[in-house]
C-alpha cells in the first residue's frame, strides 16, 4: 500500500508566478477598438430620435407621375406563378 502513494506536492511551492504580460497588447487592442469614441455605433440612428429630432420625410414623386413600384410586383409575382406551373406540368 505505500508504494502506491504519491508523494504530496503543491503546486504553488513548485510552480513560478504565471506571467500574463503577453495578454496585455491584445486586451489593450480591444480596448482601445471598442472605446473609440468618432466610431459609429450601431443604433446611432434610434438615439437621435430619442434626442427630439424628427426623422426626415419619405421621398415623394415628381409632379405629374405616379408610382409604379406595384406593377413590378405584381409581375415579379405572375412570372414566379407561371415558371412554378410549367415546371408543375412536366
């Protein structure tokens, strides 16, 4: 039975000081990218309505014409119809 016992040691007699100093650069990197105030961040764009300025109006038409952005949806759509039938038939 005792010579199956390991002898007793501890690991921070044995062991030195674990140097972390080569992490440093890189969570100096990351610092520096993520409190990099002139960057934009995402949701800049709700903020500044929560600062009181009103979103700036959707584009309108010219005079005279009218939009047609629903007749190419409504032939996008027709032509995915036709192409599902055709293929549906052979």
């Amino acid at each position: 039975m005792e010579e199956n016992k390991k002898p007793e040691t501890t690991s921070q007699q044995d062991s030195a000081p674990v140097d972390y100093s080569h992490y440093m650069g890189t969570l100096n990197r990351i610092y520096r990218r993520n409190n990099n105030p002139k960057k934009k961040r995402l949701g800049d764009g709700i903020t500044s309505l929560k600062q009181e300025q009103k979103p700036t109006a959707p584009a309108k038409p010219e005079n005279g014409k009218k939009d047609h952005s629903f007749l190419i949806t409504l032939a996008v759509s027709i032509a995915i119809i036709l192409i599902l039938w055709v293929i549906k038939m052979f």
